[in-house]
C-alpha cells in the first residue's frame, strides 16, 4: 500500500507540473510575441557626460556600441565615451580605475576577484572583506592574509554573464518552463561563463568620484 501511495503521489505531482508547464508556456509565447523580446540583457550604458540609456545591446563593434532604446529608436555610442556599463547594480565594463568601485561589489554566488600584487602574485578567490586600505582573504580557519592597497596593481572582477532577455522572460512569465531552457541548467552547474571587469589599476589615474546618471 505504501508504494502505491508513492506512485500515485508521483503520478498526481507529475500532472500538476506538466499542467504549470502547459500554462506557463501559453503565457511566456503570449508575452513575448507582444514585447519582442531581444536576446541580449537590458544593460544601462552611462557616458562620460553623465548621460545615460538603457536597452538590449543591438550591435556592438570594435570602436562603437548601438543601444536599443525601443523598437523604432536606437542610439550609438562611441567606445572613448563609454564610462560604465551594468546591469543593475552589478558592472559589466568600466573605463575608470577606482578603489571606491571595488569596495562597492556585492559578490553573488560564484562570483569574485582577481588581484594581481606589485610582485607578480596573482590571488583569485572571494575576499573576506575590503577596506579603504586593502583586501582580506580567509585562509585556514581563524587565518587571515591581507594586501594592502599599496601592494595592489590591478583588482578584476570576475561577475557571472548577464542573463539573455529570453531567460529573464521565463523567470518572471512562465518560471516553471526554465527545465526546457538550457541556460537555466548552466546557471545551475555554474557554467554561464564568468566577465574579467577591471575595475583598479594602479597605472591609471585613481577616480572615486560618485556618479550621478542622467537618463536621456
């Protein structure tokens, strides 16, 4: 009687996945006909201006970018006026060496630093905490290892890939069909891939203003 339990409780959990399934599909096909989805992340580019857009990235070239604004409108901005790109409050590219930048990471899972030191020591790992002065890492137990500030020549963070629009169209319109999309399953092994953004180096000029976006 027991294993019967268990296989109706199977077959009935079953059914009632499929069926979220059916309708979580009917509803993400529904919305992403209506919104046209695009297959890049919106990102917020913010100029050297100050001046700032957010879209999908429609094209990208060595020297120039082109933001989608809308489905009629874009915008194209050139490389040398880049400041900064996000998404959200996590940093895809900066052109600016700032220390303040660095202290204001929030690592996600997965997530952490690269921090190359003045002797040629390369450290990649999550650090236990950073400092107006340096960076701390845990090494054994209630062993510690810090590097100072002074001692640092370039921090990189290594952030996981932005998500594809498609998949964030599923998380929020039909979160039951991520098992049919294979960017969820590379998500979960940690297999996204990672993005190198430096954020310090010491051979630039150090810029820890607070920037202010203006939208367009």
């Amino acid at each position: 009687m027991v294993r019967g339990r268990s296989r109706w409780g199977l077959r009935i959990a079953a059914a009632i996945v499929a069926f979220e399934c059916g309708a979580a599909l009917a509803q993400f096909h529904h919305h992403a006909k209506a919104a046209g989805a695009t297959p890049s992340a919106n990102l917020t580019f913010m100029k050297r201006d100050g001046s700032c857009v957010t879209g999908p990235i429609l094209r990208i070239e060595p020297k120039v970018v082109t933001v989608q604004l809308s489905q009629t409108d874009s915008v194209t901005i050139q490389r040398l006026d880049l400041l900064q790109a996000s998404q959200e409050d996590a940093l895809v590219f900066s052109a600016r060496s700032s220390w303040a930048d660095v202290e204001a990471v929030q690592l996600r899972a997965r997530e952490s630093f690269l921090v190359k030191t003045r002797n040629g020591k390369a450290i990649k790992g999550r650090p236990l905490r950073v400092t107006a002065d340096g960076i701390v890492y845990k090494r054994f137990l209630w062993i510690t290892k810090r590097y100072g500030k002074d001692q640092i020549v370039m921090v990189d963070y290594l952030r996981m890939k932005p998500e594809s629009d498609a998949f964030d169209n599923f998380a929020q319109e039909g979160p039951a069909m991520l098992f049919f999309y294979p960017e969820f399953y590379d998500r979960l092994k940690g297999l996204e891939g990672r993005i190198p953004v430096r954020l310090y180096d010491a051979v630039m000029r150090e810029d820890d203003a607070i920037l202010q976006c203006l939208r367009r």
